[in-house]
C-alpha cells in the first residue's frame, strides 16, 4: 500500500514506538505519586513538556498535554467562551469539525469569515467581522486543501482589538515552520497522531498572561488546566515525535519534492486535472486534486483496489455525495466537488511511491473515463480525515 493520507494520519516513526515502550511496559507508577518511579514518570512528562514547547517557540509552562486537536480546539474555545464579555465567536468557513462544532455550542452567535476562491482567509472580510466579536478561531492550514493561512496577520488583528484568538494548527505542526510567538497567537492546538506521533494526545499552547480556564475538571494534573492522570506513554511519544521533527528542520525539501513530483507527472499524463487551492501558499505534503468526468467516490475504490490510500474532498450525507463545506467555501461547483481527491504525503513516502502512485491514479482516472473501471455505481462509504 502506498499511503497518501497523512492529513488524515500517520505512522509513527520507530524512534517514536522506542520511547514509548519501556512506559508502555513498566511505566504504571501514577505521575502524580510520592515514590520514585511515580517521579520518573512525572520527569517523562516534563521532559516532554520541554520537546513540545521549543519546538513551538513556547515556554514549557504553556503547554497543556490533551487528547488530541479535538481536545484542544474545544478547550481553547470554551475557555475563551467563559472568560470574554458578550460578542460573537469569528472563525473561518473552513475549519475543521473540532473547531466549527465546538463554536457551535458556545452561547454566542458565531460569524463565519469566507476565504477568496484559493482556499485564503479573506482578511479584509475577517477585519471587518471583528467590530462586536469576543473571540476568534483561524486555523493554520487547511486539512483538505492543505493551504495556510495569513494567520499572523488574523492574529495581529485581533489583538489589536484585544480579541483573544486561537489557531488549530494540528495540520501546519511537522509540515511548516511553527512559532506561536511570531504568529501571535494566544491559544495553539496540534496532534501528535498528524506527526508521527501516537494517536490520542495532543497539546493546547495557553499564552502566558492569558486568562484560562479548564474544561475538564477535577485532578490538579497539568498545573490544574486539564484534570485526569495522563496520557504518559503517549506523552512520551509526542515529545520525542517533536524533538524528531525539530531535528529535521522545517524546511521539508523531500517532502515538498515528492508532491511536486507526484503532482507533475500527473499533469503531464492526464487532461482535465485541476490543481485545487493556492499554489503559493500551501503545505509541502498536500495535492488537492480535480479530475474532469471522474467521481471521486469510483476512484477511491479503484485506487483502494490499486494499493494507494487517499481521500474525498466531498463529504457524504443523507447517500449523497456533496462538495464539502470548504470546496463550497471556495466556490466549487457540484462536479469540481465530486471529483475531487486529496493526495497527502509524509515524510516516510519515497520518490518512487511518488512517480507510481502518479502513474496508478493515471490508470484509474483512464479507466473511470473510458468507462472501463467494472465498479459497482457510485455508494457513499468514504469520508476524509
Ligand atoms: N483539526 C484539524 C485541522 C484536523 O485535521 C484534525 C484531524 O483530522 C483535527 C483538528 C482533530 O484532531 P484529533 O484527531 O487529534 O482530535
């Protein structure tokens, strides 16, 4: 199987699985004990703190272990939620679930600021949302189109208004230079499961000087910002998933060289391939992909069948397909929605997965053309990550 779905997830790095076995195995000692190996524990998990916040730019009493991007973003929101005054919540029409739900339950109205037609926040449109708003959401990049966003300048916007704001940057975290300091923000989510890391933890960064206040309640684990005995193996793991991936640098040449190559060599051997999103600013890892007279249901399954793991763009609900929220942010019409693919890689594909999972979706997309492709008529069975 050739993987191209590392938005969705990834496999952890063997160096990650080493760290995390001796806790796995004997690391049963409660962190929050008076005895030695509950103090070893407790030295794990600060280590730990320490990998995740200079890989971030933080300091390590800013971060915050949780279960993950979801965790996070839900914390971050309702923090902010029961620390502002009356206002609406702005966030962009294209955040991920986590967010866009999590805003739904708040007891606020919520704004939505649209994006121009390339997947970019519009930033005058979010400027001009932000007279009456308490709180803001702007995610760092697009997990389906994987485009980034002018989240600096989101940031120094709010905070020119004295809006709080908060960033999911779960899928910039190992793709793209992160620094909480110079995107100014105040709350940060990433997910370990989306770096080589484990799955089931994650970190919220919480600004120094920012008011907090918890969503789980109960232990004073995490300096009483998240109460329950940790995640300590998984804690682990993300640590050192981090401190791998700050050793490599942000730079991500193979990465983007393996994108660039699979993308190329698409477009050479097929017509009617529309490259999704802005070019310019976009992960190195993520080819967001139309295919004329395809529908991307049929070519999943034919790609499945062929050993390579992608996903929709579209969203299926009530058995139909349907452009996803954020292809219908960016003005895609039925068809464009429909026959759209999201190709993510990682930094563990090879150059010659690249050029055969190029010459493999070329085969499908021929197949698919010509009526050729013997598939059972299009089912709803797929969803993106
Ligand atoms: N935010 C984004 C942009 C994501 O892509 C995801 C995962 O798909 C999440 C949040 C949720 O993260 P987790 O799976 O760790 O809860």
């Amino acid at each position: 199987m050739i993987h191209l779905d590392a938005n969705g997830s990834t496999a952890m790095l063997p160096e990650v699985l080493e760290a995390m076995l001796p806790w796995l195995r004997d690391g049963h000692a409660n962190p929050s004990g008076a005895y030695a190996s509950a103090r070893a524990a407790r030295q794990a998990i600060e280590t730990a703190r320490q990998q995740v916040a200079s890989w971030i730019g933080a300091d390590p009493d800013e971060i915050v272990f949780t279960s993950g991007g979801t965790e996070s973003a839900n914390t971050a929101l309702r923090a902010m939620d029961r620390l502002v005054g009356q206002g609406s919540a702005v966030i962009t029409a294209i955040e991920h679930s986590a967010v866009l739900r999590a805003a739904e339950e708040l007891q606020r109205p919520v704004k939505h600021a649209p994006v121009h037609p390339d997947g970019r926040l519009d930033l005058d449109r979010f400027a001009a949302l932000l007279p009456g708003a308490a709180l803001a959401s702007v995610m760092a990049a697009n997990n389906e189109t994987g485009v980034i966003q002018p989240l600096a300048e989101a940031a120094s916007m709010a905070r020119e208004r004295g809006i709080p704001i908060h960033s999911d940057a779960v899928q910039l975290a190992g793709k793209a230079e992160l620094n909480v300091r110079r995107l100014g923000v105040d709350f940060l989510s990433i997910s370990a499961h989306k770096f080589h890391g484990p799955k089931g933890i994650g970190a919220l960064y919480i600004r120094r000087g920012i008011r907090f206040s918890p969503w789980l309640v109960g232990g004073t684990q995490e300096n009483a910002r998240r109460a329950g005995t940790e995640n300590l193996p998984g804690i682990v793991g993300l640590g050192k998933a981090a401190s791998l991936l700050m050793a490599r640098g942000s730079g991500h040449s193979d990465l983007r060289a393996h994108r660039d190559l699979f993308e190329e060599r698409l477009l050479r051997n097929l017509d009617g391939v529309t490259v999704n999103g802005s070019t310019q600013h976009r992960l190195p890892n993520t080819s967001h992909l139309s295919f004329a007279g395809c529908e991307a249901v049929d070519l999943i399954q034919l790609l499945d069948q062929a050993g390579i793991e992608c996903s929709a763009g579209s969203a299926c609900m009530a058995g139909k397909i349907r452009p996803s929220h954020v292809q219908l942010a960016m003005g895609f019409d039925g068809p464009r929605g429909r026959s759209s693919l999201r190709f993510s890689f990682s930094i563990l594909n090879s150059r010659e997965e690249a050029m055969r999972a190029a010459d493999l979706v070329t085969a499908a997309v021929l197949r698919l053309r010509t009526g050729n492709a013997g598939i059972a008529p299009t089912s709803c069975g797929i969803l993106r990550g």
